[in-house]
C-alpha cells in the first residue's frame, strides 16, 4: 500500500450539496485525481482507494467534510491522503505500457510490410506497362506485316485464277496463246485481265460481276504487291536491334550493307519506325 498527499481544488458551487462519497465518484474528482497523480484512475477503481481522514456519518456535505476534516494549505486549498494499492496499479500501467509498445511494434511492421507491397505493387505495375505497351507495339507491326501478307496472297490469287481463264475454252485470246500459257509473266495476265468481257465471264465462271472487277483491277494488286515487296527495311531494323540478334554476329553482318542500301544505319530506320509506331498508337499516326 501507498499513500499520497493530493491537493483538492474546491468543488464547485452546483456540487458543494454532495455528499463525501458521492463527490468522491463524480467525474470532477476522478478527472482531478487522473491529472495529479497521473494513474488510470476509473469509478470503479476509485473504489479500491482509502481516504484519509475517513468519512463519517456526521458529513452529511463534501463542503462540510474538507473543512472539518481535511488539512488546509496556506493558500486555502483542501488537502487530502489517499491511500491506495500502488504496486498493484504499477503493475496495471506496466501491462498496459508493455501491451502498447508490442502494439506499436506491430503496427510497425505491418507499417512497413504496406510500404514493401506498395513498392513491389508499384513495379508490378511498371513492367505490366512495359509489357503491354510491348504487347501493342507487336499487334501494331503484326497488322503491317498482315495487310502485305494480304497483298501478296490476293494477287497471287489473281495471278493463278486468271492462268486458268487463259486456258479456259470461249475466254481465252490471242495473248494466252502458244508459249504465253507456261509463262507466269504478271505483265501477260494483266493484258488477260484487260481483255475480259463481263458477259461472257459471268457466263463461262459462274461467277459474280464483283469478281470481274477485282479481276479487272489485277494490275494494282501486282503493283501493290511488289512495292510491298520491297518494303522491308523497316522490319529487318525491327529484327537486327531485337534482343536475339543486337550486338551480335548477324547484326554486324548486316549493318554496313543496310546502310548502303538504304542511306540510313540500322538505327535511324529503327528510330523511325518506332516513332511511326507510337503515332499509330496514340492515334495520331
């Protein structure tokens, strides 16, 4: 058991009419007795505590007792000892000290665990980004290698439908004749194509007039296709600065030959083409 000296500041005039232990359980008391001697002091732990002098039947008012019964100081100021179990009250404000520092410690790790997931999330996030802004630059150059792809197989298309309607009987001509049919020169069935009659080619196929046009429009397809043809230099760039050839023997193997073709070094026309990429990608292009 302990005993402490606590200085009571009067009560005030709305509480001079309680009695002793019903001042002693009011929330003004308990709230001065926390803020001087500093213990988690609650109505129901107030009730462990002894004061000394005792309260006595004859205090009917807590004005009455702290006159009669309590020392005064100097300045007027009530006096009070309370005797209370301290030890028992240290070793409550030890456990809930102790219970708060291993809170905080966990509250700092898991503190720290959210900073790690935020920074591993956040370069998730970054190669996600990378990846799929690799992802719609590889769908973009698949659709340019598609639509040549397209332009080749059309007019190679073309090329053999129109070797089979110069060997088919009532439309073939002149030009299909004699050493022309082994021959797959595009220039001879361009003149085939030029030589149709709708008429008659609706007749002889069995086929609608909107083929007759395409047929009729073979000389741009050749010509389309063989400018596409040509048309490489862009993805050998895209080839040679890859990760599988860059640096290596074959990128060296080419790289003179690029630039004396071309005019421009492997990667200039790369830099070029991922520019034009990139418009295509933002829709400016």
């Amino acid at each position: 058991m302990a005993e402490l000296t606590v200085d009571i500041t009067p009560p005030r005039k709305e509480l001079t009419d309680l009695s002793p232990s019903a001042f002693f359980e009011h929330e003004h008391l308990i709230s001065a007795l926390k803020r001087k001697t500093g213990l988690p002091i609650t109505p129901t732990t107030l009730k462990r505590f002894k004061f000394c002098p005792e309260v006595q039947p004859s205090d009917t008012t807590v004005t009455g007792y702290l006159d009669c019964k309590a020392d005064t100081l100097t300045k007027g100021t009530p006096r009070l000892t309370l005797t209370t179990p301290f030890d028992s009250i240290r070793k409550q404000i030890q456990a809930q000290t102790k219970e708060k520092s291993s809170l905080k410690e966990s509250f700092e790790v898991v503190q720290a665990q959210l900073v790690d997931l935020a920074s591993t999330f956040k370069q998730y996030s970054a190669s996600k980004e990378i990846e799929l802004e690799e992802l719609h630059k590889t769908q973009i150059r698949l659709r340019e290698i598609d639509k040549r792809r397209l332009l080749f197989f059309a007019a190679n298309l073309l090329t053999t439908v129109l070797q089979k309607i110069s060997t088919t009987p009532g439309l073939k001509d002149h030009q299909s004749d004699g050493a022309n049919l082994s021959s797959h020169s595009s220039t001879r069935y361009a003149k085939v194509a030029e030589s149709l009659d709708k008429k008659t080619f609706v007749q002889k196929t069995g086929l609608s007039q909107a083929c007759f046009k395409i047929l009729k429009r073979y000389p741009q397809y050749i010509q389309d296709r063989n400018a596409a043809a040509h048309e490489t230099q862009e993805d050998f760039a895209d080839l040679l600065m890859s990760e599988e050839y860059k640096g290596g023997n074959m990128y060296y193997q080419w790289e003179k030959l690029f630039k004396f073709e071309y005019d421009k070094t492997v990667e200039e026309v790369y830099a070029a083409s991922e520019e034009k990429t990139r418009l295509l990608m933002t829709g400016t292009g």
